[in-house]
C-alpha cells in the first residue's frame, strides 16, 4: 500500500488531492551593498561591502556571497576596507567603534570572518579608512581632522596623527624608497602628508578650490593624482631629498618630502573617484585603449558626477593628457543619466575594471567599457515582480529601471526605458513579453529574450497602476490583449497582435520610421477606453484565463467584473462587501470566480455571476492583505499582507494551512511559477524571496517513515515472540523507539525476568547506546506513572556498569547521580501512600470509637 502511495505521487496523480503547505525559501536576492564601503584586496578573491550593519563577503567571479557577519552594534557600518592581501576586513560604525576581523578558510574551503578585536577608535565618526600595503596597520581618519594608525598584530594604536584641513575624505599610504607615508584629502580642499617613521607632518598641499575626494599614486610612488569637486585633476612628482625646505617643503628630522605640481587640468565635472590602470591590467584589450601601444603609459581612469568613465594618459614627466579613443560607458547610449561613481577598482587578474555607484549597485566593466555583468547591491523596495524565462526574475524597485534577476546566479540585467517609477509588472502566458507600467503614464512593452522595449503604450493622463496581458486560448482567433488601469479612474484596452508577433511588428516600425531597436509607439483610442471605471483610484486588474473577462478593484472598496468585446469593455456584476479599500484581485485558473484581498485584513471569493456575491470570506490576516494569487489547480489561495506574513488557503475547508514569515516588512507582491511548484515575494524589505513547494517531499518522507515505522515495529515483535529479549532491547535503543523500550520493560517485570534481560543488554552495548538509555530514563522519572520503569532502569545500570566504566565516563556518572535524587522522591511519595492505604480496612470494618466531649 505504501509503495502504491509514493507511485501515485511520483506520477503526480495525488498532487492535486493535497494541500500544499510545505513552502520553503529555496533562493533569495537580497540587499548586499548599499553604499556604505565597498573594497576589493589585491589578488581580486573577494568584495567586501557594507549593507546597514552588516558585512557581506562576495566572491568576486561568480557573486556569490561567501559570509555574512554583523557588528553587533545595530548601527550602521560607516566606512569597510580590506588588506591587499585579503587576509584582514576593518569596519568603522556610527556607534564610533571600530571592528577587524581576520578573514578564515577551513578545511572546507568555507570562507568565514573571525572578530579579532573591537575598540573605540574616537568621539568622532569615521570619516574613511585604509590599509596599509604590508597589512601592517590600519589607518582611520575620523571627522574633526586627526589620522590615527592601529597594528593589526597587537591590536593597539601606534599612531595619532593631527591635522588642521577638516574633515578628511580618504587616507591612503605610500612608499617612496624606505620611507611610508601617509596622505589624506581633505574637505577644505588641501592635502596632508606625514611621515610615519617620525611621525611629522611633513606636506600640505592647497591647490584644489574644494573638496578633494581621492588620491591615487603611479609609477610606484613617484607621482600622485589628487582629484575634487573643483572639477580638476592636480598631478604632483613625489621625491623624498636632502636639504631645506620651500613653501611647498617642510622638514622630518633629515629628510624632506617634495611635491612638485607638474600638471593640472580640467575636467568639466567633479571628481569622486580615480584608479591607476596599468599594462598588465588592460591585457589584451591595452591596444584598444592606448594610441601607441609600442609605449608603456600608465593611465589614470576617473569618474564622477556624470557616471562617465574617463582616460588619461600619465607619462613619466608628469604630463597627463586624455586619450584619443573615444571610449564611452555601455549604458550611456541609453540616454538616460548615469548615476555618480562613487569608486573605481582595477581587477588584474580579470582585466576588468570594477564600479560602484551612487544607485548602490557594482559594475564590472572591460577595459574598453563595455559592461560584462551587474550585481545590484541596494534594491529598495520591491513593488512588483514576476516570473520571467526560466530563471529570470523581473522586479520593479522604486526605480525608472527594471531590473531582471536570475536564480541560478547573482548577477543582474537592467531594461532601461522608463522616466519615473515602474508601479507594475504584468507577464504574458508563455512568458516570452513583459508589460510595465510607470508614474511616467506611459506602458512599455518588453521582450524578455533580448530585454529589449518593443512597444510604448500611450493614453494615461495620470500614473498606471496596474496592467494584465491576457492570451486566448488555442485555437482562437482573437488576438492577444492588454489592459491598463490608471489614477486617472480609467481602464484602457491594448491590442498586442502587432506588438507580440515579430512580422507584424517590423512591418509597424517601417511604417513609423524606426530603426530595428526602436520601440513603436501606440496611442489609444476613445473606443478601447473605460473612461471612468471605479468612482476612486483603481488599484488593480485582472485578466480571465480566458481572456473573456477582466476584474478591477479600487479604493471604494468594490470589485468589478467587466465582459470583453474586442477591445470594449461592459460592466457584467460589480461586487461589494469589502469594508474598506481593495488592493489586489485575481481569477481563478479553473473555475469562474475571482478572489480580492482588502484593507479590511481578510480575503473574500466572488462569484463572477450576477446575484451570487461573495461565496466565501477567508479571516487570518491582521493587517492589509496587497496580494494575492491562486495554485494547486484552484484549490488553494496564496495571500501577503502588510506584516511580512503570507498565508496558504484551502478553499473548501475555508481554512489556513501554513503561515510563513520571511520578509521583515510588507509583502507588495506575489506571483506563482508556471508549475505552481513555487512563487516568489517582494516587499518593502528590499528582498525577493523564491520559495519552493516540498509539500509532495514531505508527503513521500512521512510514509517512508510509516512503512520503516511498520517494519521496525515487525522486527521488534518477531524479536519478543522468539523471546530474544536481549536483542529487543538492544534494537529499540539503536531504532530509538523509547515508548516500545517501556512497553517492553512492563511486559517482562510482570514475569519477573525484565532486569536480568536489560542487564544483558547493557553489558553488549556501546557508551552512546547507555546515554540514550539514560536519556529514556531521564523523561520516565518526570512522570509518575512510568516511576516504576525508570527505577528498575536506574536499579539496572547501577548493579551492572563498572565502576571503571562510570569514572571513564563523568556525564554518565553525572546523569545517574541526578536520578537517584529524583528516584528518592518517588520512593517517599510511594511510602506515604503505602501508610494511608494502611488505614482504609481500619475504616472499612471497624471504625473507632470517639469518646465524648468532656464538658
């Protein structure tokens, strides 16, 4: 019968007879940078980045995140960097401490952070913060101006280094023959430089008009770039030399350390950040970069307010000059802004240049710039996504831009188009197009093959807040259809023959006199227009699977049920009895209902037929039900609420079968996998969680469990029949079955025999199978009724265990000293009774006399 049983769910007979309920979080996308430090070591292993308090380790090919670690604080990490040789991660905190951890590998190959030390570094925050290149020290710069120097070693400070420039924006060491120093840029605009052997303050340099935000040293210390807000690039000679000092010269013991300004030039921007490219970084890709590639140049690469990644050549005289190839960032030819650069990272061992920028997200890019991958480290919160192909996740995220996750990997694709917020996410049935819509008023059809945009729907007068695609089914004639709803109180019909079949879409392109890339542009008309659906916004709609039929919901609490014509809208029922605004309403996949989820915290199933109402009211929820959807063949309703709780229905009984809590605030949106095995949530928490149904795993491991439960017990039983007590023993503790052990104990006490057999059993037993015996025994003495039991146990292994066994194992001793005080008690409570039952035939028989009060 069990066999036949796990046939039957293998085929996927049954699987529609159960209720699912074990749903389980198989994969997230989560918030791994959000702009708080971000550092790469030398050698390229890793990324370490700072998200709130946390410290995320990714791994640098694949962008997979190797640990997690917190500071403990609950404050967020200001500031994060890592030593070149990957082997030290510091993190400065708003809580003013700072944190270095040691960077570990087991055996495993699992990376893990071991916390070396924590201390407090200022009264200060920290403003930045550095390494120096031999791991020796870390440097941090707080806010009122001073530069402290900690040993990594001994974990105490070896350096306190003041400065009168401000708030410094970025620390950094470097060697100039025998000699470290030390350089800070500063908000005032100068740049401080000290010594380290002797600790002086040796330069200070004033040629920027504001705020210099990086520093970045060639040719092995002998030049250094400062760039700032000022929009110039500053390039200095470095030379440490005998003798007095100049205005720009200051005296260290012996020494004196030059700066000669040798070129300076204008940027047009302000810059935020520079890297040092080299011959060896740029690879095979060095002749698409540099004129004459016969000529060993290195190259300074900038960035900054515009998100425009720049070259210059930095010859050995200290001339820099921008390189004649024009090489610009891939998503430029977008048209849209880039957002600002906030670092730049050059990656020798992939030949790729590595950014982060001010959107929170990490580019890598080719030397040539052209980007190869995306990891987006903030994603907001999550306000639609959906299913895409196979492992495509497309989510909007309080952003103009779409952003296309996949579950086998971190990385990520952007469908840049929109000027505003995408509110709305809707996918075709073969998944092949995706509908957005926008505070832009405007609708975007996308291929989710190319991620290109085919189409832009225009109509709206106000934001879209929701959109549906609804195919019909095989073998009809009616074409694919998309409908719109809008703050402007209107739901607009879409016909998407000409936008979903390549043909026909080429052939409008022609007409229209577009490039192959364009996306065509469809305006409405009066006739596919409901001009005034719902009396206050409308918050969702609907299509039937059917295509037949389109849903609506809105803020005045009713559900809408329209019939289709074409591209015409009738009203055929309108459905109230919610008590406040309705968020979300879907359609049944298999039968003629919907089901709407409220304000009111419930979910209610409609009828689509005139005069049958609401059939049945779902209550659990308390808060805000925004989404629901419908699986298991239309037997169950998945629903999420504004508590982070999503909730599984069975429809017939019109109960909840599981509640699952992964998400830390509200839950926008919930949409179910094509197999209705899984379905994904996003919410304000800035996380998109794939969860996955093990309801039919489950299922078949309770009845292996049953049918091995069978079977043991069989064995058990032939053991007892045979009279084979011994080994019955012996096979319940290995089987741990504590309840047929017991069972079997009473059985032989009652003929007498229960502790010669359970002695024998000890005898042939192993330590670990006598500390289960002692566990059982353990749980016998709490209860009253199993006393007995537990003091022939107790009896049993005392009289049998050798005193050399109980000193070569201190727990055990241990173990049966706590019973005997517990078997005390029992022996007292068991006295007692003894002496009251003494006295029942006394009373029964022949009840003394009471002789009479003395008056």
């Amino acid at each position: 019968l069990s066999y036949s049983f796990c046939t039957l769910l293998d085929r996927g007979v049954m699987s529609s007879a159960v209720l699912r309920s074990a749903y389980r979080v198989e994969a997230a996308v989560k918030t791994v940078y959000s702009g708080n430090g971000v550092d790469i070591p030398g050698d390229g292993q890793f990324i370490v980045s700072a998200t709130k308090d946390k410290i995320v380790l990714l791994e640098y090919d694949t962008g997979a995140i190797l640990c997690t670690t917190g500071t403990g604080d609950g404050e967020t990490v200001a500031n994060v960097c890592c030593s070149s040789d990957g082997k030290w991660v510091f993190a400065a905190s708003r809580s003013l401490q700072g944190y270095l951890w040691r960077v570990v590998t087991d055996e495993f190959f699992e990376v893990s952070l071991k916390k070396e030390r924590t201390w407090f570094t200022s009264k200060h925050p920290i403003s930045a913060c550095s390494f120096s290149p031999d791991s020796t020290w870390v440097a941090t710069a707080c806010t009122d101006g001073a530069v402290r120097l900690w040993e990594c070693s001994s974990h105490s400070q070896t350096h306190a280094l003041p400065n009168d420039g401000g708030i410094i924006l970025s620390v950094s060491f470097v060697t100039i023959g025998s000699r470290i120093f030390m350089v800070a840029t500063c908000f005032s605009g100068s740049v401080s430089v000290w010594d380290l052997e002797s600790k002086d303050h040796v330069l200070k340099l004033a040629d920027h008009s504001g705020a210099v935000e990086c520093a970045t040293f060639f040719y092995d210390g002998a030049m250094m770039a400062t760039g700032g807000r000022d929009g110039k690039i500053n390039v200095y000679r470095l030379s440490v030399v005998e003798g007095t000092s100049n205005k720009k010269r200051k005296r260290s013991s012996n020494l004196t350390f030059e700066a000669t300004n040798s070129h300076s030039f204008t940027v047009l921007e302000e810059v935020s950040c520079m890297s040092r490219v080299t011959k060896a970084l740029l690879g095979s890709y060095y002749g698409d970069v540099v004129d004459d590639p016969e000529v060993d140049k290195e190259i300074i690469v900038m960035g900054g307010e515009t998100g425009q990644l720049k070259y210059f050549y930095l010859e050995r005289t200290g001339r820099a000059r921008k390189c004649k190839k024009e090489l610009k960032n891939e998503s430029l030819q977008t048209g849209k802004a880039l957002p600002r650069l906030l670092k730049i990272f050059g990656v020798k061992q992939q030949n790729e240049l590595m950014i982060a920028t001010a959107d929170h997200d990490l580019e890598f890019f080719t030397p040539t710039l052209q980007r190869k991958r995306l990891i987006v480290g903030n994603i907001d919160q999550v306000v639609d996504a959906k299913y895409g192909l196979e492992d495509q996740i497309a989510a909007a995220s309080n952003s103009a831009s779409l952003r296309v996750f996949h579950t086998t990997n971190p990385f990520c694709d952007l469908m840049i188009g929109h000027t505003d917020v995408v509110l709305t996410l809707a996918v075709s049935k073969c998944k092949k197009f995706l509908a957005s819509g926008s505070k832009d008023r405007t609708i975007r059809v996308w291929d989710m093959e190319s991620l290109k945009c085919l189409a832009i729907l225009k109509g709206h007068s106000h934001d879209v807040t929701s959109v549906s695609i609804g195919t019909a089914p095989e073998g009809s004639s009616a074409p694919p259809m998309l409908v719109s709803a809008s703050a402007d109180l209107s739901i607009k019909m879409w016909s998407m023959r000409d936008v979903m079949s390549s043909k026909r879409h080429s052939k409008l392109q022609q007409e229209q006199g577009l490039t192959p890339d364009t996306p065509v542009v469809i305006e409405s008309s009066p006739n596919d227009t409901m001009p005034r659906a719902h009396e206050m916004d409308i918050n969702g709609v609907c299509f039937s699977p059917t295509a037949e039929m389109v849903a609506s919901c809105s803020k005045d609490k009713t559900v809408r049920v329209w019939g289709v014509n074409k591209t015409a809208l009738r009203l055929l029922v309108a459905l109230k009895g919610h008590r406040k605004r309705v968020h979300c309403v879907r359609f049944s996949t298999h039968e003629k209902v919907v089901a709407s989820g409220s304000g009111d915290n419930t979910v209610k199933l409609w009828s689509t037929n005139a005069g049958e109402g609401c059939l049945k009211t779902f209550q659990g929820h308390a808060s805000p039900v925004l989404d629901l959807a419908f699986v298991n063949k239309g037997l169950q309703i998945i629903s999420c609420s504004s508590d982070g709780m999503v909730k599984v229905w069975g429809i017939k009984l019109q109960t909840c079968v599981a509640s699952l809590m992964q998400h830390k605030e509200r839950i926008w949106s919930i949409d179910v996998a094509q197999d209705e095995m899984g379905f994904i949530t996003g919410g304000s928490d800035g996380v998109v969680n794939v969860w996955k149904d093990y309801t039919d795993e489950d299922v078949r491991q309770a009845t292996a469990k049953k049918v091995l439960r069978v079977k043991e017990k069989q064995l058990l039983e032939d053991r007892m029949r045979l009279k084979q007590y011994g080994e019955a023993i012996e096979l319940c503790l290995k089987l741990d079955h504590p309840r047929d052990l017991r069972e079997a104990l009473v059985k032989l006490e009652r003929e007498g025999i229960a502790e010669e057999h359970l002695a024998k059993a000890i005898k042939s037993c192993e330590s670990d199978l006598i500390e289960k015996l002692i566990g059982y025994t353990k749980k016998w003495m709490l209860n009253a009724l199993h006393a007995d039991v537990a003091a022939l146990s107790v009896r049993t292994l005392l009289s049998t265990l050798h005193i050399t066994f109980l000193s070569d194992n201190p727990q055990i001793r241990r173990s049966l000293e706590a019973l005997l005080s517990y078997g005390t008690r029992h022996h007292d409570r068991l006295r007692l009774l003894q002496q009251q039952l003494h006295l029942i035939p006394l009373f029964c028989n022949e009840p003394p006399a009471i002789p009479p009060l003395a008056e």
